[in-house]
C-alpha cells in the first residue's frame, strides 16, 4: 500500500507539471481537502473537486508557468511525505519564485483525502499528526 501511494503522489506531480487538471483529480477522492502554503491563493481549505479546480485556477494564473521537481517522496503508514522544489514566474511582475516545499497527503482506497503543503518536514510531519 506505501508504495502505490508513493507512485500515487508522483503521478500527481506529473499531472500538475503537465497542467493536467483531469489528471490530478482523479487521484484525489470528490470529497478531497486541501491546504495549500503558497502560490497565489489566498489561505484556506479548497473542498472537493470544485475546491481543487479554484486552487488549480489560481495557481496558475498566479503563475502561469509553474513547475515542481520532486526531491523526496515517502510513505508513513497512509501518508505520503514529499520534499519539491517549485519554480515559477509571477503573471504580471514576472518576478521568479524558486522555493523548496513539503506536500503531506493522506490516502483512502488509493485517492488522496486531504493534503497540505509547508514550509518544513517539521511542519509537514505535524500537520499529518506524525511529529514526535
């Protein structure tokens, strides 16, 4: 099971960097919750896939030619624990976003529940109720 959610996460940062919304979407459950840390949108869960489409709509018109390189991947028991570095340009001022991110996501029946991003492991572990 740790595995395939391994691949799991790595196919869904294929299909982000493919800009594949359908793609992303169904690796993630209709009932999906996500938090994102950055990237345009202002704080806050995005529920279900309509949330994911809003989250995905201003992610990239924030930055329309975003991008993760994937570091790390790791499964803990349901979760999966991913180091990425994102890059990116902002839409009107062009300026660069170069920054090092950490994805936690929780599976059910091999689809995402929920997931969110942080600044550190630390955070990530926390957020996932898995810090020591």
């Amino acid at each position: 099971m740790s595995e395939e959610n391994v691949e799991l996460t790595r196919r869904r940062f294929e299909a982000m960097n493919r800009h594949d919304f359908e793609g992303l979407v169904a690796l993630m459950d209709q009932d999906v919750v996500g938090v994102p840390r950055i990237v345009g949108v202002e704080g806050g869960e995005f529920r279900g896939h309509d949330g994911m489409r809003s989250w995905w709509e201003g992610v990239f018109a924030a930055f329309p030619d975003l991008e993760g390189e994937v570091i790390e991947i790791r499964a803990i028991e349901d979760v999966t624990l991913s180091c990425m570095r994102v890059r990116g340009h902002g839409e009107g001022s062009g300026a660069p976003i170069d920054d090092e991110i950490w994805i936690v996501s929780r599976f059910r029946d091999a689809k995402v529940v929920w997931w969110q991003s942080c600044g550190s492991e630390r955070e990530a572990l926390e957020a996932a109720g898995l810090s020591e």
